[in-house]
C-alpha cells in the first residue's frame, strides 16, 4: 500500500498514483483513474478551482496545490 506523505507536506502526483490512493481496490490504474476524474467533473466546484489553479484535462499529473485542492473537497485518502 502506498504511503501517503505527512499532512503538511503534499506532493504533487501522477493522476492514477492518487486515484489508486482513493480506490486502492481497483482492477487497475487505468480505471481508478477514470473513476477519479469522474468524481472530479461531477463537482462543478471542484473542477472549477482546479482549473483556475492551472489544471487541463491533458495533463498526466497533479501540481502539489491542484492536490491539496482535490484534498479540501474530497477528503484526504484513508490511510492503511
């Protein structure tokens, strides 16, 4: 299982590595990925402060503030 950094220190990321953080029983990275990005396009809010913060679908990876962000409205990932 990956290890989440400390609270105070957020790292950026590549999408599937943080949506297997948040659906870590997924059948792939692929698919977590998508389910990540379908949880983030349904919450017009959410998708809103990740574009004004320099997101675009074509990216490969979360900034550290595009993944604090994600964080504020979806909760960090449990920990195991």
């Amino acid at each position: 299982m990956q290890q989440l950094p400390p609270k105070s220190v957020i790292n950026g990321c590549g999408k599937a590595q943080l949506a297997l953080l948040f659906f870590p029983e997924s059948v792939s990275p692929d698919v977590a990925r998508r389910r990540l990005m379908r949880w983030i396009k349904s919450d017009r809010q959410l998708y809103d402060r990740l574009t004004a913060a320099s997101y675009r679908d074509c990216q490969h990876d979360f900034t550290p503030m595009q993944v604090k962000i994600i964080y504020e409205f979806l909760g960090e990932p449990v920990r195991n």
